[in-house]
C-alpha cells in the first residue's frame, strides 16, 4: 500500500479521542473516525455527528456484538481462562476484534496509518498495537499519548479541555466521574482516581452493571445452560420459562440474570503487562455464571487426564488474552488444544443464582463419564476393591523409599 495521509482512529467520542481526531486534522491527516460497538453504552450517533464536525472525513460505526460473543468470549470461557485466577478478561476480550475491523477499515480505505487513544501506562497499548501488526505488518501506528509533541502540549485534563473549547469540539457538560472506566458486554470496569487507594472500599454507586448483593431478591433464581462442544447453545430460566438460543440473545440474558441477583463483582489488584500493578473494580454479570456452569460440565464430561493438561494451559492462554496475543502462533496453538478438550463436552447444568453466588445444582450430559455403579458406597457394580491393595503398594513404594533415606540421614 502506498503511504498516504490517511489514518483510521478507533474514536470514542470521548474527550481524549475527540482531542486526538482534531489534532490529527490539524496535523493534515485525513482521519477516518470507527467506532466499535462492543455493547457499551453511548450514543453512537451522536459522537458519529461530533467527528464529522470534529473533521472527520468519514466515520465507521461498527456492530460488531455478535461476533465478540461468538468468536472472542465463548473461546475463552471454553478455555476456562481467568487472569492470575481472578479476572474475567472483560477489556481484554473485545480490543483483539476492535483492532482488527480497524485494519480491515485501513485496508478498504487504503489508509496507510491507524491510531488510538491509549496511554502509554496500559495493556490496551500493547493490545491493539499487537493486533495491528499481526494482521498488517506494513501498518503505520501513531500513538499521540507516546508521541513527544502531543506530550507537549497535553500535560494533563485541563490541557485537552481547553484545546477541545479553542477548537470547538463539544465536551460533556457534566461533572467527569473521578475513575475510569471501560464498558462491553461481559464487563465493565473501574479504575484510576478515586480507587488508586487499593485500601478504600469501592463505593457502591460506582458499581453500575450490577445491584448489590444486599439488595438482591430474596428467592433464588434457577436457570439451565445447555453446552454443545463446550459452548453454550440455549439458556433456559426455569422460574419464569423465558429460554435464549441465539448467542448474543443468550449471553445478554445471562448478564441480565446475573445483573439482578448481584453476581460479578471483582475487587482486585492486577499485573499489568508493561510492569505496573493496578487496582481495578470488576462488574462480569454473566461471565461469571457461564464461567462456573462450563466447569461444572466439564467435571462430568470431561476425561481426568485431559482435564489435567487443559488447566496447566489454561493459565497461560489467560496471560496471551490479557497481554494482547490473540493473533499469535502461541495462540493457535493452544485454542487448537481447547478446541480438541471440547469435543463431546455437551449437557446441561442447572444453577441457583441467590445474592451474589452463583451455586451448581445439577448436571447431566450424554457424554458422561460418571458410573452411579462404580463410585456408589451401596452397590458393588463390577470395581473389585481388592485391586486397590496392589494400587497403594505401587504408589507407596517411593514414599517408603524416601522414609528409609530420611531416616538413615537423621541417625548420620
């Protein structure tokens, strides 16, 4: 492609993004504005009507919920994936598919550059700078908030308040929320300002996608998920009948579901990838409730050896997703071996949803490997307990070894 002045911003409309998109046209670039819609709130019009004025040649809004659900969560829940055993992988789930429509957008605009408004503090940096020159090598990336000049002249809010009202560039007239967030939806989530004290509590107005467990119902949600090669086709809720089995209808009932009984809240402290530990406040509704059924239907379903393998990876294919890896060789390795451990994890789970918990109740799958005659303590069902006499002595063999050694070493 032939370097031109064309560059793709991912746009928010927010004031940051809306700050770099009129600096890019003062710099003459021809800024293309896309705007991903990965099921955050917002107006989208609206902030497609604001960059058009900001300058923008054109603006891209993007649908792309579907997809993220199908192509994005579910492989990673498949995958049973948690950030150092804890994170849900909410941002880190949509900025693979947010950057990589911004380079198929670069590709059929024959724009030579693409842009974006993270600070050089973050992951989401390495994640989508990654994710571009996975998928375009020959892609040029301006990134004002490592750029000197913009540095410069931005040293901070007020900077870019007034830089916004000098070239009239709409702001929000509210009072700004002291934190920052990020909204999709599996999560959304609260960081920097107020809770950059890791000791002070999250207040609870700051929570938005959830109620709080105190204020949940008093009577138990039930609810059966069905799991066709580890993902869920069909969410049922058996209090009320309602059942989902489109994939985003079904995800976004689960969000709804595990909004209003209060599940999902996380308050961690994390790595971030570029070296600094960060606190952030985690609201995943329905992440969390697919996240314990798939476990749960593995536990029936799945072979113990396989299952032993698949969590030794699981942590690492965590660290890949949250570090920006996606498109990666690493990546299609390890998704090649989730996507084995898979097969014929099928069944149902059926689960209480009760003031923040979220309690397995049941499962049944026609791949069972459960044997009721087998691990029955009332029925004999062909296991000869004698056998395990021979078992012990063989796994006992080492430990003896070892005893006698330890013993010689302590009268030496």
């Amino acid at each position: 492609m032939k370097e031109n002045r064309k560059v793709v911003l991912a746009y928010s409309g927010g004031l940051d993004t809306s700050v770099i998109l009129k600096w890019l046209v003062n710099k003459g670039y021809e800024v293309i504005a896309y705007i991903a819609d990965v099921g955050q709130a917002g107006d989208f019009q609206k902030a497609k009507r604001k960059a058009l004025k900001a300058g923008a040649l054109k603006v891209y809004v993007e649908d792309l919920k579907h997809e993220m659900v199908t192509d994005y969560v579910f492989p990673i829940f498949k995958a049973n994936a948690l950030y150092e055993g804890r994170y849900l992988l909410g941002t880190s789930a949509a900025r693979p598919l947010i950057a990589k429509r911004q380079i198929e957008i670069a590709a059929r605009e024959k724009a030579s550059w693409v842009s974006h408004g993270a600070t050089g503090k973050g992951n989401d940096q390495v994640r989508f700078e990654l994710a571009y020159y996975a998928l375009n090598p020959k892609i040029k990336v301006i990134a004002p908030w490592k750029t000197q000049e913009f540095l410069d002249q931005f040293r901070g809010r007020t900077d870019l308040i007034n830089y916004a009202q000098a070239n009239g560039i709409e702001i929000s007239n509210t009072i700004a929320k002291p934190y920052s967030e990020d909204d999709n939806l599996l999560h959304i989530s609260h960081e920097a300002g107020i809770l950059e004290d890791p000791a002070r509590e999250c207040a609870e107005d700051i929570y938005s996608k959830t109620v709080s467990p105190e204020k949940a119902p008093n009577t138990p949600t039930r609810i059966k998920i069905v799991f066709k090669d580890g993902t869920p086709v069909k969410v049922t809720n058996l209090n009320t009948g309602r059942s989902e089995t489109d994939p985003l209808k079904l995800f976004n009932m689960l969000n709804e579901l595990g909004s209003r009984n209060g599940i999902g809240r996380v308050d961690i402290v994390e790595n971030r990838f570029v070296g600094i530990k960060s606190r952030g406040v985690y609201e995943t509704p329905g992440g969390t409730i697919l996240y314990a059924a798939h476990k749960d239907i593995e536990g029936i379903a799945m072979d113990r050896e396989v299952m032993r393998l698949r969590d030794m990876f699981s942590p690492k294919f965590a660290e890949l997703v949250y570090n920006g890896f996606w498109f990666s060789p690493e990546m299609d390795f390890l998704m090649a071996a989730v996507n084995e451990s898979q097969k014929a994890i099928d069944g149902s789970v059926t689960l209480k949803l009760y003031k923040g918990n979220v309690m397995i109740v049941g499962r049944e799958s026609p791949s069972s490997l459960y044997n009721k005659d087998l691990s029955s303590m009332d029925i004999a069902g062909g296991f000869n307990q004698k056998d395990s006499e021979g078992f012990i002595r063989i796994h006992a063999t080492r430990l003896m070894a070892h005893s006698a050694i330890m013993n010689r070493h302590n009268r030496n």
